[in-house]
C-alpha cells in the first residue's frame, strides 16, 4: 500500500518590524490627509484663507458634500 504525502504547514513570511511601522505611518498620515480634507472645515487648518479654499476645492474634487 503506497504512503500517504506528508502535508507540510504553510511557511508565514517574516514581516519587518521596520516595514510594519513604515505602513502604518504611512497609514496614519493618509487618514490625517483624508479627515483635513474632507471634514475639517477649517477645525485644524488654521493657516489662512488659502489652505481653506484648497481643502474646500479638494472637497469637490473628491466629491465630497461640503455645503
């Protein structure tokens, strides 16, 4: 009678604790991004009239009800 395979588990990958951190830096500002473009309103970006029209006009790029 012919032998059974034997199953190996599959091998997880080892993963960097640097890349880790990397992705979710990068995670973190893009969210940061997203929130001050779609719903600060001006809360956060206190910089003037200027950062206030380009989130309002990245609002509308984005589709985003602003008003």
């Amino acid at each position: 009678m012919p032998k059974a395979p034997t199953v190996r588990p599959l091998a997880i990958p080892a993963i960097s604790t640097r890349l880790l951190l990397t992705a979710a830096g990068v995670t973190l500002l893009l969210l940061a991004l997203a929130y001050l473009v779609a719903f600060d309103q001006g809360a956060l970006s206190r910089s003037g009239m200027y950062m206030h029209e380009l989130m309002h006009d990245g609002r509308h790029l984005l589709g985003v009800p602003c008003h």
